[in-house]
C-alpha cells in the first residue's frame, strides 16, 4: 500500500520534513510503476530506490546572518503586475499579480542559483502592502493572503486587494490601462535555509534543482511590490544593498555522503547503491542496456585491431619461414650431395689400395669393386672403415682363391731360341685362357655375363 510521512522514519531515519515528502513521492511512485509490470519485490525495489535518493550527509545549524535587505527581494522568471477594469455600473479596478513564479531565480548576487519553496511560506498578516519597487511611501495597493497555486506559483487574491489613492497607485492604474509592461517582486525573510553541494539533488515546487544551490525551504512573506524593471538586477546599486538586518534561521547543508564517493583522476564519482547485478537490471534496464552496448562495441573493435595485427604477424611469419624452408632445403641437398661424394671418393681409395696390392688383373677392378657396395657399411653418413675393409679384403681374397691373379712370365732370357720362345708363348697363352675360364665361372655365380672375347685379325 502507499507509504506516507509517518512511515518514512522506519525505513530512513534523519531526513527533514521537507525529504520526507520527497521519500515518500518516490517510493509510491516507484511501487506504482513496479506493480503495473507485474515486477517481484516491489516494495523493497521502491525503498532502496527511495533510500539512495538521500545518501547525503545532513548539517542542520542555527545560526544569525547579517543580510542585506536588498537580498531579500527577489523577481522571477514570468512574474508580472498589471490593472483590469472590470465593466459594471462604474469601471473597477482590478489587480491582477504573480508575485513569484514558483522558479529559479538564476545568479542572484548575493544567494547565486535560488529557489522559494512555497509549501514552507508562511503568511501571519491578514493584509499585506504592495508597494513600487519595495519603497515603503510610494503606496499602490493592500491585499489578503496570497495563493499558491496547484501550478505552484504565488498570486494575490483580486478579489481581496484593495487600490489606495495615492499619485503612484493612480499611476499605475493609468500606465498598466494604457498597456505598460510592469513586472513585479517579492519580499521574504528566509526563516530556514538549505545548501546543496555540487552534485546533490533535491525537490521544490514540483521540479529538481541541482547543487550547488540554496533553497528557502521556510519563510515569511512580507509585502510584494510592482517595479518597472525586476527588482533584483538592480538591488545591489540600490540604498538596500548597503543595509544589512540580522536573521536568525536554520541553516541545513546537502553533502553527498564521502563513502559513496571515489576519487578517480581527480573527478568525483558517486556510487549507485546497488546489491547485486539482477538488481541493477531490474531497476535500470536501459542504464545495463547501454553498458553492455558499450562494453560490446568495445571489445569488438579492440578484437578486431588484435586480430588485424596478429593476421598481418602470421602472413609475415609464414614467409619468413617458407622463404627459410627452401634455403634449408637446398642448403641440405647440398650437404647430402657433399656427403655422397666424400664417402664414394673415401670407399674408392680404400678399393684402390687395396686391388692394387692384390693379384686381382686390373681389368677386372671394376667386377670386384661392384661386389661390395660401400652404401652397406655407411650409418650416420660416416663409414665404417675397418669392416669396409675388411669386407674388401675377404672379397679380394675369394676372386684369388679361385686363380684370377696377375700372370707372371718367367724364364725369358737372352736366348732367340725359337723353340724357347714358341713354348713360353704357348705356355702364356695357357694361362690366359685358364685365367679366363675361372673369370666366367666366377662371373656366372654372381649372375654376370662374360664380356664378348675380341676376335682375332
């Protein structure tokens, strides 16, 4: 159900009058809002809301200011004064008056940004003067309590005001028939005031004003007065700008409370009171609406600059290394290369030396070379010597054990005995062709032809 005053000190104790009207507006307001959704707790919804209106510190004094009396009168925005006849058996006047507009009155010289609150103005005369520009013998009319209107604006009753006849009420009557322009100003003695810091807000007549600011959250109205100009732009050149009365009033000052502030570079950030992040999105949808806009829009781009700059790091990277691929790669071939022929030229000397201190016929080397490939005795591109050589000397050994060797001719002497040298050739011949015959045979084991023997011319 809807709070009222009486309830506020349960749920947030030390606010004046004043904040309790206002508590009150914005948790019946917040509730009724919460229930026409079908919202859940929405009673607590409205007084945390209502609560985190008034985080600030209250400083309430009394205290006896010297003010000038011309700081107490005041124009406002839309305030005006002029004369009506009303047609009847003779022309009345009538007065018709906007006394204060309800409104701020902007840079005031002495109050800077200032407001009246109206619901605290307090009227203990049955009959006010309205006087010229706030000069007590120049007399224009008198009148009852003023109204405030539902508009929040303050008018006097033409029903109950009253021209006096003097020079400048008839004046007046006659300038404002004619059409003059008169605007008008009010008289108030503050009888308790509230300061509001920067950054803390409050209600009065019905819209909120902004820190830093002073409000006269209660005072007395004295008398209004028509003026050609509004009175307070020109109260500080006036006779009341040097004449100062003291009034006692109560001074409340509007701090934003320092725990719900953080000090980040310099700038002042107050907290929203907030428990949890389903509160949050409950009670401000589209505040989280735009922080995920933001926070989104944000990671998207920096993702994409990311991305842009890692996509140019691997294309660069992925030329680099191909570009040292092929290096390597003709870098090996080369060394393979290199290898190869290091370990054909070391078996061929091995083979060398060996056939030549063998009795192996040199036009053989080659068939007895190819029995034994070096490749076999190779690991690690290094080769094993030792049992190169030894396989070497047990293949050399077999192609002399079956009589392929070196003939040697013996016997040949001085003698040109013909018979002598017709059987040492003959005795050659033999050989040779033996030796032939035990090539082949060896040959035919190993799958090899003979070569074709050369016909004689």
């Amino acid at each position: 159900m809807p709070w009222t005053v009486a309830d506020v000190d349960k749920h947030k104790k030390g606010l004046t009058s004043t904040q309790k009207k206002k508590w009150v507006s914005v948790a019946n307001s917040i509730l009724k809002d919460c229930q026409s959704k079908k919202g859940k707790d929405c009673e607590g919804k409205a007084i945390r809301i209502a609560n985190s209106k008034f985080s600030e510190e209250i400083i309430m004094e009394k205290k006896t200011l010297k003010i000038p009396v011309g700081a107490l009168r005041f124009e406002s925005p839309e305030s005006h004064a002029h004369c009506e006849f009303i047609d009847g058996e003779e022309k009345t006047p009538q007065m018709n008056m906007v006394i204060y507009s309800g409104k701020i009155i902007s840079d005031h010289y002495y109050w800077d940004d200032l407001a009246i609150d109206l619901s605290g103005m307090v009227f203990n005369k049955s009959k006010y003067p309205i006087l010229e520009s706030h000069d007590t013998s120049k007399k224009i009319a008198f009148t009852g309590k003023p109204i405030v209107t539902p508009e929040n604006t303050l008018t006097i009753n033409p029903k109950k005001t009253f021209f006096v006849d003097t020079k400048e009420s008839k004046e007046f009557q006659n300038l404002s028939k004619d059409g003059f322009p008169y605007e008008s100003s009010v008289y108030v003695t503050p009888l308790s005031i509230e300061r509001l810091d920067k950054g803390v807000s409050t209600e009065v007549n019905g819209f909120t004003m902004k820190g830093p600011c002073t409000i006269f959250r209660k005072s007395r109205f004295n008398e209004a007065s028509v003026c050609v100009f509004g009175y307070d732009r020109y109260t500080q050149a006036s006779a009341f700008a040097k004449e100062e009365v003291d009034i006692e009033l109560e001074e409340e000052r509007l701090s934003l409370v320092q725990d719900n502030i953080n000090n980040k570079n310099g700038k002042e950030v107050k907290e929203v009171p907030i428990e949890n992040i389903t509160q949050l999105t409950e009670e401000y949808p589209e505040l989280v609406a735009q922080i995920q806009a933001a926070i989104k829009t944000e990671l998207e781009s920096a993702f994409a600059t990311e991305r842009t700059a890692l996509q140019a790091q691997i294309t660069s990277k992925d030329e680099i290394i191909s570009g040292q691929n092929d290096r390597v790669l003709k870098l090996e071939k080369s060394e393979t290369i290199r290898t190869e022929r290091e370990l054909k030229a070391l078996a061929n000397s091995i083979w060398t030396a060996k056939l030549a201190e063998s009795d192996v016929p040199v036009h053989l080397y080659d068939k007895v070379q190819n029995q034994i490939p070096y490749s076999k005795f190779v690991k690690d591109t290094v080769l094993d010597k030792v049992a190169f050589s030894a396989a070497i000397d047990v293949e050399i050994k077999d192609w002399v054990d079956k009589g392929v060797v070196v003939s040697s001719v013996m016997g040949i002497g001085g003698s040109t005995d013909t018979d002598a040298i017709s059987a040492t050739a003959l005795e050659q011949k033999k050989t040779e062709e033996n030796n032939q015959k035990i090539a082949e045979n060896l040959l035919s084991h190993i799958g090899q032809k003979p070569p074709e023997k050369k016909k004689e011319a």
